[in-house]
C-alpha cells in the first residue's frame, strides 16, 4: 500500500515537471512578437558618443627609475665604423677513396635457421656447399651480422648483404 502511493506521488511529480516545460516550450511559440519588436528597436536609437582625443607632449625623464640614478640627456653623434672582412678560404681536404677489391662475391642461398635451448644455428649454402653457421662467425670470409624469419645480413671484405630466404 505505502508503495503504491509513493508511486502515484513521482508519477504526479513527473507529470508537473513535464507540464511546465511543454507549457514554456508552446507559450513561448505562440506568444506575440511585439516585444521583441519594441526591443529591436530600442536598440536602433542608441546615440554614439565619439571620444575626442587628448594630445599631449611628453618630456624627457632626468631620473632612472629602476636605478633609482639620475642622468644628463646629452646629444652626442655617433661615427660609423666600416669594418672591412677578408674572407679566408678554407683548404678543402678530399676524403681518400678506399681502393676498389675486385673480390667476387660467392653465391649464397639462405635455407632458414635452426633453434635450439643453447643456440642458434644458420643453415647457408656458399659455392654449393651448405653450412650451419652461428651469427658473427666467420666461414671462408663471410660473416653472418644479423638474422632475421625471412633473411639474414652478410657482410665479406667490409661490404654488406641482404640475402633473403629460398
């Protein structure tokens, strides 16, 4: 029973909120626009005051205000110097180029890699022979710098490759 009325008190509450605001929603549609009118016009009426300005000149200050010293003004000219620059032309040295080897590199094809719990062995074929190699080390000048799922980084006599996977 004390539900129920509590109920049917929101539900009037909710009804009276509801009712207000369409009441203002429709009142405000249909009310006359003669006050609006009137207010426009009021503001067309508003006379500009202009402001005149105020000229005035200013004289030279004899104290520093942040010194808290006092100074003279004195007109002093100041001379320009011309200051003549030589320019100094810099000896450009050019960098020694490293003598082209004519080394060939072998034929490698990359054939994967094989993990286990304490290392990692590359499988590479050079010149038709195939080779299980650890990375940076060296077989018949090569070496293996990086290794990657589908290829692996070579570098011989300073150069380097990428060599995918077959």
């Amino acid at each position: 029973m004390e539900k129920k009325k509590i109920n049917i008190i929101l539900i009037l509450v909710v009804l009276s909120l509801w009712g207000t605001v369409g009441y203002r929603a429709l009142y405000r549609q249909f009310s006359s626009n003669e006050i609006i009118i009137e207010e426009q016009n009021q503001k067309y009426n508003v006379s500009i005051k202009q402001i005149n300005k105020d000229t005035f000149e200013l004289e030279k200050i004899n104290r520093d205000p942040f010194l808290n010293k006092e100074f003279q003004h004195t007109e002093t000219a100041f001379t320009k110097k011309t200051i003549h620059y030589t320019s100094v032309k810099k000896a450009i040295i050019k960098p020694l180029q490293k003598p082209q080897t004519n080394l060939s590199w072998p034929t490698l094809q990359y054939y994967g890699y094989l993990k286990s719990k304490d290392k990692e062995l590359v499988l590479l074929k050079i010149d038709s022979k195939l080779y299980k190699l650890k990375l940076n080390e060296a077989q018949n000048g090569l070496i293996i710098k990086k290794k990657f799922k589908d290829s692996i980084e070579v570098s011989f006599n300073s150069e380097s490759k990428i060599i995918r996977l077959k």
